[in-house]
C-alpha cells in the first residue's frame, strides 16, 4: 500500500508541476489521447507484470506486437477474414506462443530471459518474412472496427474503458483467487511453493500465455491506431515500457510482489513523462535514457527497501 501511496503522490505532482510549466497539458485533446496511450500502455503493461511476479521476464511484447499488427492486417486485407475470425486468429496465435514460452521455461528449463529474448528476435524475423519486409495496413476501410482503438465516450476513450475491464478481473484472479496465490508463492519461492504442492509449471505458463493475450490485446488496438504496421519497428522497445510501468507499480524484479492498481498507475506515469518530453519540447531520443532511468532508480529502490526489511525483521 506504501508503494501505492507513493507513485500517486509522484503522478499528482508531475501532473501539477507540468500543468504550471505547459498549460496545454490539461486541454481536453491533450487529456484524450494522453488518456489513449495510458489504455494502450496499461493493458499490456498488466501482461508483463504478471510474468514479473512469477519470478520472470518477458521481453518479446514489442515483436509479438509487430508479429501480431501484420497478421492482423493481411488477414483482414488479404487473406478474406472477417473481422471477428480475424481477431480470434490473432488471439490463438498470441496464446500458442505464449504457452511456448512457458513449456521451454517449465519443461525445458531455460531461463525467461533465453527464451523470450529469442522471441523477441524470431518474432520480427517471422512479421518482416510474411509481409516480405513491406508496410502493411488497413487502409480506409474497417471504420467501425477502428473505433476501438480511436473512439472514445464523452472524455473517455474505448482503449482506457477496456483497460479498467481487463484490470478488474485481473483483480479478482490475482489477488482473490487460489490461483493468485499460487502466483505469488511461486515468485515469492519457487521451491517452497513446490514443496507445498502448488502446480509450478502450470502457474507459469498460465502467466505467460495471459502475458501473450494481453500483448495480443493491445496490438490489435494499436495497429489499429497507426492504420499502418511496418513489420521492422512496429512495436519496437514497448517491452521496456511494459517492464518499466510494472517495476514503477510496485512489482518486484525478484518476484513476489505487485498490485493490478499499481501497474496501471506506473502505466500511467510512464505516459505522463512521455508526454512531458513532448509538451516541453525535450529531444524524442531522450525518452529512452529517461524510461531507463526510471527502470533503474526504480530496481534501487527496491533493493533498499529489501535490505530495510530484511534488517527490521
């Protein structure tokens, strides 16, 4: 709850602070698409940290994004689906390779790391080799299905309604559930969790398969977005904002700990400092070395707080 507590208080005073430095910042149209990208951000963001409280680490969302944006698109502009088999498509896809992921870490052994950095790479490879390294898109066509991406109620947008859809029965699974608690007992101690009888391998691998359905979500919404995927950079580097707004909300790198609300709420500050770098006229190449910075400052404090516990106890 500390934690909580404290990223809020953080995002009221960068909000505050921004609004008195660029007052452009609270226009309606600003407020809207800031509200857009936190919706976008959040729901994959959820999918990461899930996997982060298991211990793990997944660092294939930006390529599975750019894998799934093609897949999307060709079957939808060129392979004759409908809209609804099209989606469907892409959601089994997500979740084949997502319990991939999770048979090598489980029944191969391999390290999250291993496995999903070479997801990261044969993802792209697969979206550059099935749009034959070519722009794909959606053109002029399918305007009520890109409302999901681009519309909004009144000040809200359907991406940020869907994200608080997702996030509230992720609440209930995850921390009102049996299945939440073998989550955490598993990244909390993975022996001990096995000793105690909790299903380990089907722990994780429901994590990564949840982690790819969540990735799916949010790749569809932003492809429809963009309107156009090029399979080379669709995506790029969005699992370091995944990581960054987890390990911003509360969710530990050792595994273990997070909240749902946390997540979204470092979701949201990860957007907030984005956008700031757009308001205040900061050099776009800067956003990198400041979401490293917030990952590392974040990993820090972490640590010390560990080490503060371990020492009052």
């Amino acid at each position: 709850m500390g934690k909580l507590i404290g990223i809020a208080c953080i995002l009221a005073l960068l909000c505050i602070g921004l609004a008195i430095q660029e007052p452009k910042f609270f226009q309606e149209r600003n407020i809207l698409n800031l509200s857009r990208q936190i919706g976008f951000l959040g729901i994959y963001a959820m999918g990461a940290g899930i996997v982060i409280i298991t211990g793990g680490i997944d660092l294939s969302v930006g390529s599975l994004m750019g894998l799934i944006g093609v897949l999307l698109a060709m079957s939808l502009t060129e392979w004759g689906l409908a809209v609804p088999a099209a989606v469907l498509f892409c959601l089994v896809v997500a979740a084949l390779l997502g319990w991939t992921h999770g048979f090598l870490i489980t029944k191969a052994r391999l390290q999250p790391f291993v496995v999903t950095l070479c997801g990261l790479l044969i993802y792209r490879g697969a979206a550059r080799y099935i749009a034959e390294d070519s722009t794909r898109g959606f053109g002029s066509g399918f305007t009520t299905f890109k409302k999901l991406a681009n519309g909004h109620i009144g000040p809200i947008p359907y991406s940020l309604i869907l994200m608080f859809a997702i996030a509230l029965g992720l609440i209930f699974l995850i921390h009102f559930s049996v299945y939440g608690r073998h989550l955490f007992a598993v990244g909390g101690n993975e022996q001990a969790a096995r000793f105690s009888g909790v299903p380990v391998n089907r722990v994780k691998t429901i994590a990564y398969i949840l982690a790819a359905l969540l990735t799916c979500v949010a790749g569809i919404l932003i492809a429809l977005y963009t309107n156009a995927i090029q399979p080379a950079s669709h995506g790029q580097f969005y699992e370091l904002y995944a990581i960054a707004a987890a390990v911003l909300g509360g969710c530990s790198l050792r595994g273990g700990e997070g909240t749902v609300i946390g997540v979204i709420l470092g979701a949201t500050l990860i957007q907030i400092l984005w956008n700031a770098v757009t308001l205040l006229g900061i050099e776009s190449y800067l956003e990198y070395a400041v979401i490293g910075g917030v990952i590392l400052i974040s990993a820090i404090a972490d640590e010390v707080l560990r080490t503060r516990f371990r020492r009052v106890g």
